[in-house]
C-alpha cells in the first residue's frame, strides 16, 4: 500500500514516508536475529497463534448456516449502501462530484483517490510498459538467459525515463548510489539514518516544489512520490541483507545486482514488496531454473485479474462509498444498516483494490521465475489484528519483521521487548504512510489491539489456564467462546480500518453512533453479525484453508534443469 503526501483529502488513502524515529539496530545481534523470521509466525510474534487453542469442525449444518447468514448480511447491508447511494446522489453530486460511468448509465465514485490514480495511470502508459516487460523478458529468456536481468535492468530504466523523465531517473540513480554507498559501511544504523533523511527530505516543502516545477501535471509528480516512497523499502532491504553478510557469494550484492532490484519495472512504482535475499536468491538463479506454462492458468488468471477490475469498477458505481464517507453530515444521516454496509464496502473495495494493484505485477513477476508475496486474504474472514497484518500486505509484513520487529527482539526478548519491538514498527509504519494524525490514532489502535491479543495468546499458555478449559469447557463451547471473543475484535478491526482509510473522523462517527446512542441493542447487533463472520473466519483459518497461500498466479511453475 503506497501513496504519498498529497493534500488533506487524499493523504487518507496514501501510503507516503515522513519517518520520524526508526529503530536502530545494532550490527550483530542484527545478523544472528534476521535469520529467525517465519512467515507463520504471527505478525510481531514469533509463535502460531492457535497453537494453544483447542477447536474442532463445526458440523456442517452449523458451518454453512454462518455462511448464508454472513452472505446475506454482507449483501442486505449493501443493497441498505446502494438504496442511500441514490438517495443522496444529487447532494454528492454537488458537494463532492461524481463522474459519468461505464455501467449502465450509472454514475462513478471518484473519491477515492489511490484507485482513480492508478487506473488512470493503467490506461496510459503503465499497463503498455508492464507488458512491454513481461514480452522482452520471455524474448530474453529464450534468446540471452545469460544476460536475462540485465536486460530486465535497463528496461527498467527506459521505462522510468518514459513516465518520470530525465529528472526523475537520475533522482532515483542518485539515491541507488547513496545507499550503495551505505550498505558498504555495513552499519545497519547508517543505514536507517540515510532513510529518515531519504523521506524527510521527500516532503520537504522546497524539494517539493522543485520536483512539481519538472513536471506538467500534479499526476506525474506523485508518481514519482509514490516511486520514491516504495524504492525507500527496497534500499532498507538492500543495506540490512548485505549488513549481515558473514562469508559466501558477494556478487549478488554488486551494484548492478542493486540497479536490478531497484529498477524492475514490475515492482517499481507500487510494489509489492519482495525482499532482497527473496528476489536476488530468484532472479540470477534463472539458469538453473525453467518455467513452464500453462496456458489455461493464464487464461485463467487473467480472468480473475479482469473479474477483480469489474468487480470494484461495480462497486464504486452502485455504491458511493467512499464519497458518503467524506460527508459527515451525510454519514450522520444514514441508516443503522447503511452505516455498518459502508464499513463492510469500503473495507472489501480496499481487498478487492490491491487483488487488482498487486495482482497484475504479481502476475508479470511470476512470468520472470521469481515467486511474488501472496496477495491479500478476504477481509471478512479475518478476525484479529495479527490476522490483518500477516494476511493482508504479506510482502510488508515480511519486511516488517525481518527488519524491525525481530531484529528489536521480538516476543522473544520478553515483555518489555516485545512492546518495545511492536511499538517501533508502528512507529515507522506510520511515518512511511505520511505521519498524518489519523495515522497516530490508527497505530495506536493497532498497537493496542496486537498488545491484547498477544496477552490472551499469553494468558492461554498457563497450564493452570489450559487444565480449566479442558475440564470445564468442550471443544465445541470453547470454539463459540473464542468466535464470540473474536467478533469485538473484529469489529475493533473494522473501526482502526476506517481510521486509516476515512480520517479520525469517521472513526468517531462510527464510535458515537454505533457504541454511544445505539446503546446496547446495535452493538448487540453488530457483534451477533461478528459472530457469524468469525465462526467463518476460523472455519477457514483452521480447516478449511489452514495455510494460506494467495493462490495466485496459477500460469506456471518452475521446475530445475541442471
């Protein structure tokens, strides 16, 4: 998720970088510590979160209730979006603006900027420079394997010179040159000082203007805000591989290896986010590595990447989500229904949104041989805070742990170090999207949240805790106990989600009306309907689909050919 420091409106959906306090890491404990990371370790802990819990299937009678009684609420609760959409359509009209649509003569929801920009961007040139990639990368395969990423480097190049100018492609040389030049000195401390001064400097109101006089329009310099912002996690990533490189292969960290990982255009503008050991460990193992195609998974991913595309072009035509969120007087105004749809719609058009925006690179980076981050799990089937972060931004959330939560000491390092650890990563986190203050009362939420679960999961590892569970609750009784848990955690979810998304704002609006006057009967409610996505949620989690993996794309495998 990135975007920049825009204007007040926009910076609710932009994911910029004003980095204020970054952890520093110390040298050593850094290279024993960056090695423990596992991607099924709970977001900043490092154990399964259910590995306490007792649960069994629910029986399917029961299972398929919760799942036509989450359907129905998530598509009632729509149609109660859809039927205030038109009724206040003339008032957004005037305050806000909508624009002529593609779908049955319906008018479009703009507001929301970070999909208004992308798909405008899509359709002029990045979507052409995307498949210009994917083609010259399976000419090169087949004709220079040898000379495969370098190839794919000097695409890059060309491409970020077409869409950001001469300007902008000695900006982000330059800056590669600078952290080139950091990782040599090997101190991870240097390192994160380079990136508070790389994004401080990126918001500095003079350097702003310089970079908005080299362009014609407000649309290419954030896209150059929003190159930059990204590059600053790839860099990070760079320097702190390389800060604990012991012994072995340093060919891998040569500076045209960094040039590739910077510019490869897939990843360039907006991610996701691959790690260096990830991608280096790929990318210049393609001589060992062939891909093979199946045509029908391509078919078939396009599709799905299409389907995506008409499915939140569908929604910001039927549902006037976003531009109802930015009227608080209409926010106000609506339905009980209405309100708890809005926060379902903007929270699924926000999933629906990144399966399109990682999706596609996705696609094209797995057409190189080199496995992408899993794409974002379905929000309504999440249940906890930990959940949203390890399923949602998994490349981000591996960044995040591998270079700051673990190396900070992590649960491990106690209860001291693991508040110390989490509250670090909010903090960069937070900074990175742009250091708006809606953005302080969103970590905080998120923090606090982490910091509960984590004690419950604590708390759950007693064996006095454990013995009275086992003789006084049944599997069956200690699954709706921990669904009914989970509902006002997910409901605790939704709100810092609308914080990030709306504003501070809409999350009192939401907080007023939801848990004030609607005292206690819409609570009541609102958890009851919780409960049912819960029971869903872990059903799936633990079950069904017990190791999430974004399946996506399906086109291909690598197979070895020594």
């Amino acid at each position: 998720m990135c975007a920049c420091d825009l204007s007040e409106q926009r910076s609710r959906y932009s994911v910029s970088g004003r980095v204020h306090s970054a952890p520093i890491l110390g040298g050593k404990s850094f290279m024993k510590k960056i090695q423990i990371y596992s991607p099924q370790a709970s977001i900043f802990t490092d154990t399964p979160w259910h590995s306490t819990m007792k649960h069994e299937p629910l029986p399917k009678s029961e299972y398929y209730t919760y799942l036509l009684l989450s359907l129905g609420i998530h598509f009632y609760s729509f149609y109660q979006v859809y039927l205030s959409s038109r009724a206040h359509e003339e008032i957004m009209e005037e305050e806000i603006g909508l624009e002529e649509g593609s779908f049955w003569g319906l008018k479009k929801d703009v507001t929301d900027f970070e999909w208004s920009f992308w798909m405008e961007w899509a359709h002029s040139r990045l979507l052409w420079l995307m498949l210009g990639h994917a083609l010259l990368s399976q000419f090169g395969r087949i004709f220079f394997r040898k000379y495969h990423p370098w190839l794919l480097m000097v695409y890059g190049m060309v491409a970020c010179w077409l869409v950001l100018g001469t300007k902008g492609l000695v900006t982000i040389f330059l800056n590669t040159v600078i952290f080139y030049v950091t990782a040599q000195m090997k101190l991870p401390a240097v390192t994160w000082l380079s990136t508070v001064c790389m994004l401080l400097l990126l918001h500095n109101e003079a350097v702003e203007g310089i970079q908005r006089s080299w362009y014609d329009s407000e649309n290419e310099f954030y896209l150059l805000q929003f190159t930059l912002t990204v590059r600053s996690l790839f860099y990070i990533s760079y320097c702190l591989e390389y800060s604990s490189l012991q012994a072995g292969d340093k060919s891998i960290f040569s500076f045209p290896s960094l040039m590739l990982y910077v510019f490869y255009y897939p990843l360039f503008h907006n991610g996701p986010i691959i790690n260096y050991n990830e991608f280096a460990k790929q990318i210049f193992a393609q001589d060992t590595r062939c891909t093979n195609f199946h045509p029908s998974g391509l078919v078939l991913d396009v599709l799905r990447l299409v389907l995506w595309w008409c499915l939140a072009e569908l929604m910001i035509h039927t549902m006037y989500m976003h531009a109802i969120s930015s009227s608080f007087t209409i926010l106000e105004d609506v339905s009980y229904w209405a309100l708890g749809g809005l926060a379902l719609a903007l929270s699924l058009f926000f999933y629906v949104k990144y399966l399109v925006l990682y999706g596609f690179p996705a696609l094209i980076v797995r057409l190189d041989g080199v496995d992408a981050p899993a794409l974002p799990r379905c929000v309504s089937t999440i249940y906890s805070f930990s959940g949203i972060w390890r399923c949602f931004d998994v490349g981000l959330h591996r960044f995040l742990v591998r270079y700051i939560y673990i190396p900070m000491g992590g649960s491990r390092s106690g209860l001291g170090g693991m508040l110390l650890s989490t509250a670090s990563t909010f903090i960069f986190v937070s900074y990175w999207h742009g250091g708006h203050e809606y953005l302080w009362y969103w970590a905080a939420l998120n923090w606090t949240g982490i910091i509960v679960e984590y004690g419950f999961k604590r708390l759950l590892t007693f064996p006095s805790v454990q013995d009275t569970i086992d003789q006084n609750l049944s599997p069956k009784t200690y699954r709706r106990l921990h669904a009914a848990l989970a509902s006002v955690s997910t409901a605790l979810v939704i709100l810092t989600n609308l914080v990030f998304m709306g504003g501070e704002q809409v999350g009192k609006i939401y907080w007023e009306r939801l848990f004030v006057q609607g005292w206690p009967w819409i609570p009541l409610a609102v958890f009851s309907c919780l409960y049912c996505f819960a029971q869903v949620g872990i059903e799936w989690s633990l079950f069904l689909y017990p190791e999430y993996g974004g399946k996506f794309p399906l086109c291909l495998r690598s197979t070895s050919t020594k």
